[in-house]
C-alpha cells in the first residue's frame, strides 16, 4: 500500500483550510500511488466521507469546525476500529499526544514538519505501525 509496493492508496483528507487539504494530497501524491483523495471540510464531513469512501488512511486536523478532529476520530474509530488515523496539526503538547493515543489514533505530525514526515507517517500507519513526531 505504499510506494514501494505500488499498491493503490484510498486517503480522505480532513482540513478546514482549502489550500491545506490541496498540499496534504500533493505531498501524499508524490510518494505513494493514490487510487482516491477524499477531502473533508469539517469533523462531520469526515465521518461521512470515510463512510462513503472507507479509505485506507485518514489524515485529519484536529481544529476544524462542525466538529473537531479528536470527537471525529473518535466516532470513526466506533465505525471503523482499524482504520489507521494520523493527526495532522498546528498544535503542539504532550497532553494532545496523550488525547490522541488514548482514541486511539496511530500517528501525530506537526504541520511545520509536514514535508518528509507526513509521507513517513503515512508510510508507518499503511504498514500498522504508529508514527508520533514534533511534540514536546
């Protein structure tokens, strides 16, 4: 499921910001072959997109309107218990890390680290491993 296996990739992308979403799928595109891109406005939104979708990644922003990323990854998880969810955000903290562990959620990048480590983290999640980056 990732670039070196060629396999096709289904990613809903979760983001309130337009030009986010848009640089998440173009970053996730250059590495891994993408068969779909979903993108979601808002926590609602999400929830169903990844029912419509099913895909195989979700990368959601934990600040969105509607409803936020950590209640959206915990209704998807009820939904779908192994459906691999990376945070994706601005904001840093241990106790956030610890919130999104506790969903459980399998991956945290920063958006300041967003380059490499978004395609690493997906990467590790795709493989069911967990991938935790740039927090405190």
């Amino acid at each position: 499921m990732d670039a070196r296996s060629g396999q096709p990739v289904r990613i809903l992308v979760a983001d309130d910001h337009e030009t986010v979403r848009k640089g998440i799928c173009a970053i996730l595109s250059s590495s891994l072959t993408l068969e779909q891109v979903g993108e979601a406005s808002d926590g609602l939104e999400a929830i169903a997109k990844a029912k419509e979708l099913e895909p195989d990644l979700i990368v959601l922003d934990i600040t969105m309107p509607k409803l936020g990323g950590f209640e959206a990854a915990r209704e998807i998880r009820k939904l779908y218990p192994g459906m691999p969810i990376l945070f994706l955000s601005m904001h840093n903290g241990k106790h956030l890390i610890e919130t999104a562990k506790s969903i459980p959620v399998q991956g945290y990048v920063m958006k300041n680290q967003v380059g490499k480590a978004l395609v690493d983290a997906a990467e590790e999640l795709l493989k069911g491993n967990t991938y935790f980056s740039g927090f405190d």
